[in-house]
C-alpha cells in the first residue's frame, strides 16, 4: 500500500518541493495550504502522516495539531518551523508531534523523517487494531452491550479501578481483558487470579507470596501474583469469595501499593491496578459481614455491569452463528445450518448458563450434525426442556396450550404452530414458507406431513 503524506504549508514554494521529493520516493503527496484545509483533508483522506507548518493562515499550526491529536492519537505529525520558531517546534514535540524539521531542510532529513514517521504510524494503527479486536471479542448489538462496549473504551485507558458484575457466563473475563488491552499497562503483565477456586488458607500466599517455611508445604519462598502483575493489571475474579483476612491485606494495597509476603516482616511495594469481578450481591455479603465495605468502596470506583444473555435481544443468533463458524473452522468441516424454528426455539430458552452455556451447545451441534440442517428435534433435550418450562410457569389457567403435554409432544405442537403459522402467511405457498423457516422444500413437506397439516 502506498503511504499517504499529508504536507500542509502557506507557502507554494515549500508546499511544491516537497511534493517532488515525496513523490520522487513512491510516497503519494497530498497538499494543504491552510489549517482549516488541513483538518477537512484528515478527515477525508486518512493520511498515515503529516508535515505541518507551524505558522498558518486562518488556523494556527499548533490549534491544528492540538485537534489532529486529540482525534487521531496514531497519527505521525511533522512541524515545519523557521529559525524564528524553535522554541515553539520544541513545544510542539511536547504537545505530541512525532518531530520537526528547519527550513530551509534537505531532501535526506525530509526523506529519514519521512520514512521513520510512516513506520511509527503504521506501529500505531497496529497496535489499534489488536486493541480494537480485543473489544470486539464483545460481541453484541443490543443497546446494553454496545454501552458497555463504549464505557470500556472510555474507562480503560484512565487507570482507575473497576468492578465488572454480571452472572457467570456473561464474559466478565473479556472485559478485564479489554480494560488491560486498551490501557497505558497493555505491554506489561495481566494476571488473573480466580479467587473461588482458591483455598481460604492459601488464597494470601497466591496473592502476596511466602517465604519459605512460612506455612506447611512451604519448601521454598514464592512470588505473588500482587508481583507479578507489577507495573500491569491484575484481574480479581470472583472477589466476593475471598476470605476477610486476605480482604484486609488486599485494602491495604490498594491503599498504600504495598504489602508483606506470608511469612515475612520485608515490605513490598507495586504499581497494579487492580480489575475485580462477581456474580454475587457484594452490598448483601457486607449486610451479611462476610465481605468489607470499605474495601467494596474501593474496588467499585467505576462499575460495570455485563447483561445476561436472556436480556441481550436479538444477540442469540448473533452469537451463535460466531459459534457455529469458529467450532466448525477449528474442525475442519463444514457448519451446519439452523432452521428457522431452532433459532426461535434457541431465542426463547433463558440460557441460565448465558453465553458460555450458548458456546456448549453450538460444540454440541457442530460435533454432531456437521453440514446437515438442524431442526427443533435435533438441539440438545435440555432447550426444549427449558422453554417448556419458562412457558408453563408462572401458571395462568388456560393461557399455556403446552401444560400437561410430554416433551415430544410439546415439541410438535410448538413446530407444527410455527410451520402452520408460517403456510398461513404465504397462503399456503410451500417454496416461500420453506425459505422463511430456512428449511429445503422436501424437508417441510415430510414435516406438514408428519405433523399432520394436510397435503398444502
């Protein structure tokens, strides 16, 4: 691809000798004689760098680059400066400029900062973009997730501490994940640390480390993960089953950057931020003196809440057709293709598990039905179970024509309602129903018949 430079100057004659010297080394050139001029061709071109006078018409050089910066950070920018302008080049640097050039300048220094400035962006653009894919991981698009989508990007790169709440399930490891990616400490260590799967007496070890003999089993002295995240993020999951003593030690980090390991009267200090996560009531484990307030006060700082699936409309067949992609590319076989009345049947069930209850199921089909079409009858017995049971209760007399039928049963009736429904609304045209229900034709016909619709 053909690097884009974008050289903004009043002066003709600059504005000219550059565009020969750029061109002559295969970059294209793209001129501006004026800030406002400047800022409408970033806009319109997207140059991977610019060369920008500091003394223009109509917008100052340094308004320019204020604005280039504030809304296009990866952006390379060059100043072009007189004798007259050093000091002012200087600040510029300060405000963010890649660099700045002298006039009159030669074609080698143009050519070096050329070259270095484009390499810089194309860095830049590289690093957005794992950054943005690490968001995107997020995937979603009803209004709860693309709020929670844009809360991370503006969140992450402040530093603060933040708590995710959301039910198990819902991804609350991807948004720690974000926050670490799109922060100032992404090329530094993130470190996870599940505190439910860790035992009350060792969960202080894990996060602070031990000296050797410090506790049984204690062979030698260990590195916390309070260490190891140093200069990083470390990401407390589940928070609400650690134990009240390693709470303590914890508040105090968050308090003062440092600790003692087990064991040991040697103070510690790190630089962490710390990312907490649960699915539990936090205010009702401190109304219960099983969790402490002030150290909940110091974890939530900035709140995050990840929606269940079951709330999350439209994002079912979304995702699962992500899934059905993926499992399938992994395995090297073709995905198979759901009907129209599985992805309602999936849409209606509540998902208790929410979006990794979703993945399982996705593997399941994957595995068993490669390439083939799958029907209502053909997703795993638990789906049809669930939606059987979200339909009959709470019960209302008389409202729920499922109440009493078997699964199998239940099932049918459910098919035969959306195929009946679905003839009625192309007048009994069996090609388009099938197309609606993404069905082939001779499938549905053995369906109406099965099911006992008559011979439409």
């Amino acid at each position: 691809m053909t690097e884009r430079i974008l050289v903004v100057d009043d002066e003709q004659d600059i504005r000219h000798s550059l565009e020969i010297v750029l061109g002559g080394a295969g970059y294209q050139v793209i001129c501006a004689k004026d800030g406002e001029e400047a800022l409408a061709v970033v806009e319109a071109e997207r140059p991977h760098a610019v060369f920008l006078d500091i003394e223009l018409p109509k917008l100052d050089g340094m308004e320019v680059l204020r604005r280039l910066r504030a809304e296009n950070p990866d952006l390379p920018v060059v100043m072009i400066t007189g004798h007259a302008t050093i000091e002012r080049a200087v600040q510029a640097t300060r405000l963010g400029a890649y660099d700045f050039v002298e006039k009159p300048f030669s074609r080698e220094r143009i050519l070096l900062l050329a070259r270095n400035a484009t390499e810089i962006g194309k860095m830049g653009r590289e690093v957005a973009r794992l950054r943005t894919a690490e968001v995107e991981k997020l995937r979603g698009a009803c209004a709860s997730m693309r709020a929670l989508r844009e809360s991370i990007q503006r969140v992450a790169p402040t530093d603060k501490r933040v708590l995710i709440l959301g039910e198990s399930g819902t991804g609350k490891e991807l948004v720690a994940c974000a926050l670490h990616s799109l922060s100032a400490r992404s090329a530094e260590p993130f470190i996870q640390v599940n505190c439910a799967a860790i035992p009350d007496e060792l969960i202080e070890a894990e996060l602070f480390g031990a000296v050797a003999g410090a506790y049984t089993g204690a062979a030698s002295t260990r590195e916390g993960r309070f260490a190891a995240a140093d200069r990083g993020t470390l990401f407390l999951d589940e928070i609400g089953d650690m134990s009240l003593r390693a709470q303590a030690k914890v508040l105090r980090v968050l308090q003062e950057g440092a600790y003692e390991p087990v064991g040991s009267t040697r103070t510690v200090r790190v630089d962490v931020r710390v990312v907490a996560a649960t699915h539990q009531d936090l205010p009702g484990l401190v109304a219960d003196g099983l969790f402490r307030q002030d150290l909940l006060f110091r974890l939530k700082v900035i709140p995050l809440e990840v929606p269940p699936l079951r709330e999350r409309a439209g994002d079912v067949r979304l995702l699962g057709e992500h899934f059905l992609a993926a499992y399938a590319a992994r395995d090297g076989i073709v995905a198979p293709r759901l009907s129209e009345a599985s992805w309602r049947l999936l849409d209606v069930y509540t998902w208790p598990g929410n979006v990794r209850e979703l993945q399982n199921v996705i593997e399941q089909i994957v595995t068993r039905w490669p390439g083939a079409e799958v029907g209502p009858e053909d997703l795993p017995p638990e789906i049809s179970r669930g939606v059987m049971n979200s339909l009959s209760g709470p019960p209302v007399a008389g409202a729920n024509p499922y109440v009493g039928l078997r699964l199998q049963e239940a099932r049918d009736a459910v098919e035969r309602d959306v195929i009946r429904a679905a003839l009625e609304r192309h007048h009994g045209n069996v090609t388009r129903a099938a197309e609606e229900l993404g069905l082939a034709r001779t499938n549905l016909h053995k369906r109406i018949s099965a099911l006992g619709l008559g011979g439409t």
